[in-house]
C-alpha cells in the first residue's frame, strides 16, 4: 500500500484525482511558490469580508499544506482542513502540532464532502478544490458538472446564513494572457498547461496541471444554482485581495456568499 491509499476516516469520501500525484511530488516546495506568501494578508481580508471571529468554525476546502487553515486557527478559529492529497494533510497536520492551534486536517473528495450544516463559514482558495475539477482529456462537460458539485458540497456543509469565499481563475485573464504553454479549451472553459514543477528534494518533472475558468457571470449562476445568496465578486491576486470589482485584467476572482 503506497502513502496515500491508508483507508479514510468513517463517514470521508475519498476518490482518485490527477492532481494527487503533483502534490505528491511538490510537498512542501509548494510553500515556495511565489503565489504562496500572501497568506497574512489573504487571511485579513477573509476575517473581514466572512465576518469572522474567534471561536467560530470554518471549512477550508482543497487546504493544500493549509497555509490559510493554519493562519485562521492562529486567529482563534476552529478550522477543519480537507485536501486530496494525503501528502499535503500530513504537512498541514505536523504544522498544526508545531504551532499548537486549533486546526484538524482530513484526506477528503470535495466532490463528497457530506456534512451538513456543520460550519459557520467555508473557503476555497488558490484553485484548493473549485476550479480544479478540469478534464484531463478530450472535452468534457463533467468539468462543469464537478466544479458546481464541489460548490455545492461546500454550501450544504455551512450552517444556516454561513458564509463562503471561493476563488476561481478568471476566462478573461487566461484567454488575455495566454502563454505558450497554455491550452484554453473555449467549450468548457478548462486550461491545460504543461509546466515543471519542482520537489522538496530539487528535482524537476513534466507535469499538467487542469484548471478551471470562470467569469464572474457564471460564478453567480453557480452560486445562485447550489442555494447561495451571492454577497460580491471581487477581482484579486494573490496576496491582493480587496474590494475591486470585476475587471479583465485581474487573474483571479474571489466569490463572496452567504447560505439562506
């Protein structure tokens, strides 16, 4: 049995996902990535635009080596963290140890996440979970399916008026933007890019990385269509995260919500 196949908790839904084997290879050199280091200022946003305070509960869906779950609990929040990838939970739960907070990290499918009314806030950042649910072959409309199912997953998991902060990369940067590395599939909105990616030990692969795009238009529908009450949608990048509405130029966008 290799890392990654341990049986999960009871009641956790595991499936198969190609971005196991990136994180993987990746561990914690993915906290070298510039993208990475915008967390504090990330956080204080999130603290101010979610309403949160300390003691409440939040969800960080696709928590990676929980860089933001990890800042929250330093807050005064409970968080719980679920990532796919079995490497990257056991990082963010040796970090959680080190610092002593209040922060659980679990192997999870977001596509299946099945906890209802159990958080009273969610996030899913940095392409974490919604986003990454992109084909990885011919063109599929299953990628626009998964993504609105992780969303929905997410928002049956907030409890009444529970609010969510999901990211998403924007159609209109990637298509302005396109490097030659990139493949924006027009049909479904997916990019592939083939790119390196380099472990903790310094070693480079070849890897893809499948991503989903969005407007902020379809954002709002896909809120609207799993039961969220969408509050804005602003224009962000890493480390930037504030008030500014929609525009073409940005690389992402931050979805902000509330559960009836």
């Amino acid at each position: 049995m290799r890392k990654g196949d341990e049986e999960p908790p009871e009641g956790t839904a595991v499936g198969s996902h190609w971005f196991e084997d990136t994180a993987a290879h990746l561990g914690s050199a993915y906290l070298r990535y510039s993208f990475t280091r915008g967390t504090t200022q990330e956080v204080d946003f999130l603290i101010d635009v979610l309403e949160l305070e300390p003691g409440m509960s939040v969800l960080d869906v696709g928590c990676g080596p929980g860089r933001h779950a990890l800042e929250l609990a330093s807050r005064g929040m409970r968080v719980t963290g679920l990532d796919i990838s079995q490497e990257f939970v056991d990082l963010a739960t040796s970090a959680a140890t080190e610092l002593g907070v209040d922060a659980t990290f679990e192997r999870c499918d977001a596509r299946a996440i099945g906890r209802a009314d159990a958080f009273d806030a969610a996030i899913s950042l940095c392409q974490g979970a919604f986003g990454l649910q992109g084909a990885t072959g011919p063109v599929s409309w299953s990628a626009i399916d998964e993504d609105v199912t992780v969303a929905a997953e997410i928002a049956a998991a907030l409890h009444p008026h529970g609010r969510v902060a999901l990211s998403a990369f924007s159609s209109y940067f990637q298509v302005r933007f396109l490097e030659d590395s990139d493949r924006f599939d027009a049909a479904t909105g997916v990019n592939h890019e083939r790119t390196e990616l380099r472990g903790t030990d310094g070693s480079v692969i070849e890897g893809d990385l499948w991503t989903s795009c969005f407007t902020p238009r379809e954002l709002r529908l896909i809120a609207e269509r799993v039961g969220l009450t969408v509050t804005d949608i602003f224009s962000v990048a890493p480390g930037r995260y504030g008030r500014d509405r929609p525009v073409t130029t940005s690389p992402e966008f931050l979805l902000v919500a509330s559960k009836p």
